[in-house]
C-alpha cells in the first residue's frame, strides 16, 4: 500500500494540469534589478531565515518514459512546445524527513515562499498558482507519506497574464514578485522587507493560502503541495524556446528566477486567511446562434466520408474530463472545490480553463484504417477564450494508464496560414445551411499516417525540447499498437479539447456559453467488440 501510495504521491505532485515561469532578476530586458542580495539582508532583519529552492522546468513526459517506475502517468501533459515550471523547495534542514521528491512540499503556517522573476515573453496564456496535492493523513499519527486523500484542487484562481500585476503596458518579459503565505502578518513582513530591497509595490503579487482549502504544516497532519506555472501559444517560439532552456538548472545562463523559503525564527501566532473569492466565469453572451452551422458542418464531414470511403463510423461523446482513480475515487477536473467537498480528484486543473474529453476510448493503429475527425467552433475567434486547443492521449486510466500527450493543435494553427475557416470548407459547401459560418469553424482529422493531407495530426512518438523522440518505452509501437502482453486498455486514446482564459473575465469561459466541439471515429474498432 505504502509503495503504491508514494508512487501515486510522485504523479500528483508532478502534475502541471497547469504553468508558466516566473524568472529572475538579472536579464537585462524587462526584468527587475537583481537585489536578490539585499532581500535577504532585509528578511533577516526582519527575523526571518531563508532556504533556496528552484522553479525551472519539468519535463513530466520525459519523466513517465525515461524515469522506471517513479513516474508512471503524465497525467495528461503535453509534449514540447508546451511548458511548465515546478516549485522544488526541500525540507528545512530541522525537519527530520524528506518527501519522496521535490516537487512535494510543505510549509508552516507562518511560512512564505517568495519567487522573484521575470515573466515569460508574449504568449497567449500564462498563469502561476498552487494546489493541495494531498490532504494530511489519516490518523493524524500516520507515516508522512501513508493513508493521504488524492486532492489536486487549487486554493484559488490563478495569477495570469490578465492579472498578474507588473510594470509597463503587456505582462511580458516583465519583473514580477510572487508570495506565497498562509500567515497576513508574514505576508505583510515579507511585502515590507521586499520593498525595503528596493523593489516597486508594482510588481508584488500575493497567493494566499486558506487552511481551509487545505491545513498547512509540516509532517502527516499538513497538506503536501505543489506550486506550478504553464505557458501556451508563444508569439516566438525561438524567443520563447530560449527563455525555457534560461530555467533549467544546470543552464550556464540560468538567470530566470531565484525561489526561497522564508521561515520566522520565532513562530508567529496564526493569521489564517479566509477562502479566496473566485473570479465569476461568464457573460451571458453565447456561442449557440453558431449551434446549427457546427452540426450542418458535422452532417457534411459524414457524407464526405461515406462518399469517400464508406466506412463504420461512431460519434464520440464529449463531457467534463473524468476518470476513476484504481482506488474508485472519481477524478473530476472541473470544479476543484466541488471535488474538494465530494471526495474527489481534481487532476491539478486550473479554473482558467474548461476541460472536456471525448468518450469512449477509441483505437489508432499503424496497419489498420482509423482515425477520427475533430470539429467545432474556432472560440478564440469568438472572444470566448485566449486560446483553444485539441490534444489527443493515450492510456486514460488514472492510477495506472500514462496519459501521455501525443500531440496537440491551438487555434492559430487550426488553419494553418489559410484563409479563417478554410479547414471547415473542405466539408461545407457554398449551398450548406452553415458555409456563411465556416470562418468561424474547423475540423481536423487525427490520424497515424498523415501523408501530405492537411489539416491533419499525425500522432506518434512525441519530442522533447531537443526534438528527440522519447525513448522506446514511449513508443508508438507500445502505446498505440494492441500488445498482448499489456491491460486492454493500454492502447486506447482519447481526445482533450481546452478553452483557456476568457479575456473579458480573467477565467475561463462558461461551459454553458459555448458550443462544445465534437468528434466522430472512422474505422472497424467499435464493430469489433
């Protein structure tokens, strides 16, 4: 129990179903002066002692398929270009155990982790923000690491690009000074020593942490946490390639970003926060007058394909991305204070995004003729999200399955340098009900073999940062081929469509006020079973 309980332990820890990365000091363009020094001079005359840690970036997938058993799910990350940044903070050098790994932490109530950075160049979407991977354990004299609930929900919204508060007019390649606390009175020393090392109350932004999200502190009856940023749809991705390489530790130029934990000499008496308000998703304006053209684009795509090739088809469903942990413990991703309450694991989601996944699970194999088509509404081009994207994964059991991003398309490749809409008009006709709506549509295939065909995503063997492919045990030849010797399920994919950051709200999108996206399987599977 204990062994698979660590194991599960790593994954959740691990997870960034969410971030971007806040940076150091010392590049010259944008960024804040270093006086990391005089900060920790200021912390200490405060009564305050300090502990380096680092926020660099993770390569979650590399993990799963280079790593043995230490990481056995990616839980639904994606493969580069897409990024994330992990907090890794030790124990203070007191406390007597360690967490299997560094991204697991805790903190005292009267604690602050203090990250002072530079924000990453333009990108559609950035957010940074913390999450109870784990509750404490039960009973309160537990091992550290035994008999913990499975929690992944934020303590709140995220800090984003449409809230993070930094100089200048855009939130890019800016400074920033992110605190993350339990305790107002250590928040309001820590902001007092911060500007007393010269820099602006412009730039400092507070995570509060609520006990009543989760209890803080050290040992079985403290929550383990994980503090996180993702980024997506870089503007340059040369620009942005190079900021992500500065985070790596052993970079020679690593300059992004110091992290440190500050811990009072003197224990201070609790000052907990309340819970957070959350930003309030929605507008009352709707995507639905768009509801008809999408299902006159989905009865298009089936004549065309049953002109073309006659195949057996089944149209998947589309619903809240869920899964049952091997425990029986539902995941739900949506709502983490919901799952919070019900028992149930949030995956690490962020409210900034809505989450939704095809069902059933479907096949992709090299020598069989499969693959399935993606369609829906274009929801950046409504003003309903900062960006939207498809991803397709394989292996959807939590707990067990590895959940690996296989690869993915976000709306400014949806047409691929074309006219808007133009991957929809390969279906719709000029007499179709829905072609004076084709600008804001698309449909895409996703496929193992693509050939020249466009507007087509050929899944396989992901690459890392490098352009490497991930080694064998990643391979499409394990995770899309039917093996014998491997569960059932193990090459069954799924498809995962994001909405993130409604930019009139600051959080995602209303499930409510769009028009979920669709997708329809061609091929022999489901008349196989």
């Amino acid at each position: 129990m204990k062994g698979k309980l660590c194991r599960s332990l790593v994954v959740v820890i691990t997870i960034v179903s969410a971030t971007v990365g806040l940076a150091m000091a010392a590049n010259p363009s944008g960024s804040a002066p270093d006086n990391v020094p005089r900060f920790l001079g200021e912390i200490e005359k405060a009564g305050f002692s300090s502990q380096e840690g680092s926020f660099s970036f993770f390569d979650l997938i590399k993990e799963v398929c280079e790593g043995g058993d230490r990481y056995f799910s990616a839980m639904g990350n994606n493969p580069w270009p897409n990024a994330y940044f992990v907090l890794q903070m030790p124990n203070p050098d007191d406390v007597d155990y360690q967490l299997p790994f560094a991204m697991n932490w805790q903190m005292r109530q009267d604690e602050a982790m203090v990250l002072i950075g530079q924000t990453p160049p333009p990108v559609r979407y950035f957010g940074l923000q913390t999450w109870v991977n784990m509750g404490p354990a039960s009973p309160a004299g537990a091992a550290v690491t035994d008999n913990r609930t499975l929690t992944g929900a934020a303590f709140g919204d995220s800090i984003n690009n449409d809230t993070i508060r930094t100089t200048g007019s855009d939130p890019f390649n800016r400074p920033v000074v992110y605190i993350v606390t339990g305790n107002r009175q250590t928040e309001k020393l820590v902001r007092k020593a911060v500007l007393a090392a010269g820099y602006p109350e412009a730039i400092i932004n507070v995570e509060r942490l609520s006990t009543v999200i989760g209890p803080l502190g050290y040992g079985p009856a403290g929550s383990i946490l994980l503090t996180a940023q993702r980024f997506a749809v870089p503007a340059d991705k040369s620009q942005f390639e190079d900021y992500v390489r500065r985070s790596i530790d052993d970079a020679p130029d690593n300059d992004l970003f110091r992290a440190f934990r500050v811990s009072p000499k003197n224990e201070l008496t609790p000052d907990p926060y309340p819970a957070p308000t959350l930003r309030v998703r929605g507008t009352g304006q709707t995507e639905m007058d768009l509801y008809p053209a999408l299902k006159s684009l989905g009865k298009a795509i089936l004549a065309k394909e049953e002109a073309v090739k006659g195949m057996p088809y089944k149209e998947l469903g589309v619903r809240f991305w869920q899964d049952l942990l091997e425990t029986g413990q539902l995941e739900l991703v949506d709502e983490p204070w919901s799952g919070l309450q019900n028992g149930q694991f949030s995956y690490q989601g962020t409210r900034d995004a809505n989450y939704w996944q095809t069902y059933p699970p479907f096949k992709l194999r090299s020598n069989v003729d499969e693959y399935v088509i993606v369609y829906g509404v274009n929801h950046y081009k409504t003003g309903k999200a900062a960006y939207t994207s498809f991803s397709a994964y394989v292996e959807p059991v939590f707990g067990t399955g590895r959940e690996i991003g296989l690869g993915t398309v976000t709306d400014p490749d949806l047409d691929r340098g074309g006219n808007p809409g133009d991957s929809a008009r390969r279906y719709l006709q000029p007499n179709d009900p829905g072609y004076e709506y084709a600008d804001m549509l698309y449909a895409w295939k996703i496929a193992r073999h693509c050939g020249n065909e466009p507007y087509c995503l050929e899944v396989g063997n992901p690459t890392d940062i490098n352009g490497v492919p991930y080694n064998d045990d990643c391979s499409p030849q394990i995770d899309l081929e039917i093996d014998p010797s491997r569960p059932s399920w193990a090459s069954d994919v799924f498809v995962a469509f994001r909405n993130y950051l409604e930019p009139a709200t600051g959080v995602s999108a209303d499930s409510n006020e769009l028009v979920w996206d669709r997708a329809i399987y061609f091929g022999p599977y489901f008349s196989e079973q």
